[in-house]
C-alpha cells in the first residue's frame, strides 16, 4: 500500500564512478541498484520512470591520477561536471532526479546541478547527509588523498578550487541547512573541520540516545528553515555492515535497516525532498545483492512506500 501521488516523473542517473575511493568496484553499483528492481519498485509506487542510462566514467587503469593530494582530480571533475547539467536538466523538466553511484565523490556533480537549478530561481537548497564518515577533509587535511571523503567539505566551499569552483558559485549549501547523520568513523582533522563548518552533525551515539525520529525531525527542520527543500545524499556505509555487507568503506555499529527507512520515510512525510543519491554499493563485497536490494528498499521509502 501507499498513499496516492501525483504522478511524478523520477529520473534514474547512474554514475559508474570509484576515481573517488581507495578501492575499486562501487562502479558497478548502479547495476546491482538496477538488477535489484528500482525502477518496478518505483512504478508500482504510482511514479513515472525514466532511466538515463550512466554517465560515462573512465576506468582509473586509464587515466593518471596526478601528483597531488587529490587524486584523479581532473577525471573526477569532468563526471561530476557532466553530472551537474544531467541533474539540473532534471530538476528543469518538473523531474526528481535520482542518483545511483558510484563513490560519494559524484555528490559534489550532483548537489552542484540541484544547488545551482535552485539558485537561478533565487532559492536555497537543504542538504541530509547519511554517512559513517564525516566526508569533510580536504586535500590539506585527507591522509588518502581520495577525493570521496572530501564532497562535503567542497560543498561547502573548502577544498581544491578546481572543485569548490564547479558551476562558477560556491558554496552550493548553506552550513546552517546541512545534516549529517550517522557519523562514526572521522580522521583528526576532519573532526575540526566539522566542527568549525557550523554544520549539524549527529553521531551514532547521538542517534543511539535520542532516537532516528528525535533527531530526523530536527534535521528535517534544519535543512528546510529558509530553503526550497533539500537533498539527500545516502552513503550506504552509513548503515550497518550487518545489513549491507557490500559498501566500500564499512564500519561497525551503523543505521539499522529499520532506522534507515523510518529516515527515509520521515523524508518522504516531510514533502521536502528535492532530489536523491545513494552511494558506495560495492557489489564486490555483497552478498547476492543483498546491499542492492536494501539500497533499493531505502530509496522507495523516500518516495512513499509504507507498510499499511
């Protein structure tokens, strides 16, 4: 059962993308997404479908990854830059735009094309960021130098400018509008730079204590005051390897299946989704698919699937 929906049109985007991460094989996560069944998933939710295919990725074999402390800085720029027009494009033909990647590096492409669809009507955008990592580092602060742990801080203005630049404004979202839920795993000087940022963020010992919905109301509110409404961007990594054992970067103690879709729900109820991203599936490490398959439980709740 769901409740009826004007019948809304959701643009699939896959982002075949692990430039971003330290190991491969989250570029295949937007086909386990798709195996999984999202697109019947969400027809039967009453919504339209249409599946834009991937955006073109090179394989890093193919390309140098640089010098610097941003590796594959360029590659990285260019797919998310051709991630940017897509989502915008979407937001434009009255769509919401899905996104399946992929690391969480292609959230810089697409919160800067639905930063930027907003920005031309003279609105702000919200961000809810789910994660097992604070992804706030920055070429300077990053031991890696993998740019997936690093799409926060660059939305927020701080990181390398080839990035941070993306679209010609920065920052694309106000610190005030930005959650960050789930957080459990954060390098020394990421801890500062969150700190410092003026975003909200919410740890698992928050999340424990207080409860998904205690704390999904006040990031609801959070990313709404004075905006259009606001993004989701799902790492998988932030729940619980328990329950998704095909992620790129896991960390124990994480969201529960059921805390991730009482979020995912609480964001449908609220109206205010803009747009959505799940990212670092990585089939590799999956358990037949048992990761695409929640990947995909947790992006029909967003869009209305209920139990009665």
């Amino acid at each position: 059962m769901h409740h009826p929906v004007a019948q809304k049109t959701v643009r699939l985007v896959g982002v075949p993308m692990d430039l971003g991460a330290g190991r491969r094989g989250v570029d295949m996560g937007p086909s386990a997404i798709r195996i999984a069944g999202v697109s019947q998933g969400l027809r039967q939710l009453g919504l339209r479908v249409e599946d834009d295919g991937d955006v073109g990725v090179p394989a890093p074999e193919t390309r140098d990854p640089g010098t610097g402390n941003a590796r594959y800085l360029e590659p990285i720029y260019h797919v998310c830059n051709r991630l940017r027009l897509r989502v915008r494009r979407s937001l434009e033909l009255g769509e919401i735009p899905v996104v399946l990647g992929g690391d969480h590096s292609i959230a810089i492409g697409t919160v800067s094309g639905v930063s930027e669809y907003f920005r031309d009507r003279d609105e702000r955008v919200g961000l809810i960021w789910v994660d097992a990592h604070g992804d706030m580092n920055t070429p300077e602060s990053s031991p890696t130098g993998n740019i997936h742990g690093m799409p926060l801080a660059t939305l927020l203005g701080m990181g390398h400018p080839r990035l941070v630049e993306m679209g010609g404004f920065w920052p694309k979202v106000a610190a005030a509008n930005v959650c960050l839920i789930g957080i459990r795993d954060i390098d020394e000087v990421e801890r500062q730079n969150i700190r410092q940022s003026g975003i909200h963020a919410y740890t698992m010992r928050d999340v424990d204590e207080r409860g998904m919905r205690a704390i999904l109301q006040e990031a609801i509110a959070f990313a709404s005051d004075g905006t259009v409404g606001f993004h989701v961007s799902f790492d998988l990594d932030g729940m619980d390897p328990r329950d998704v054992p095909g992620t790129g970067t896991p960390v124990k103690g994480g969201i529960s299946w059921r805390e991730a879709n009482l979020l995912m729900e609480m964001v449908s109820d609220s109206g205010r989704m803009t747009s959505l991203e799940i990212t670092e599936l990585n089939p590799i490490l999956d358990v037949r698919n048992q990761s695409g398959e929640v990947a995909v439980d947790v992006i029909l709740s967003a869009f209305g699937k209920r139990i009665l």
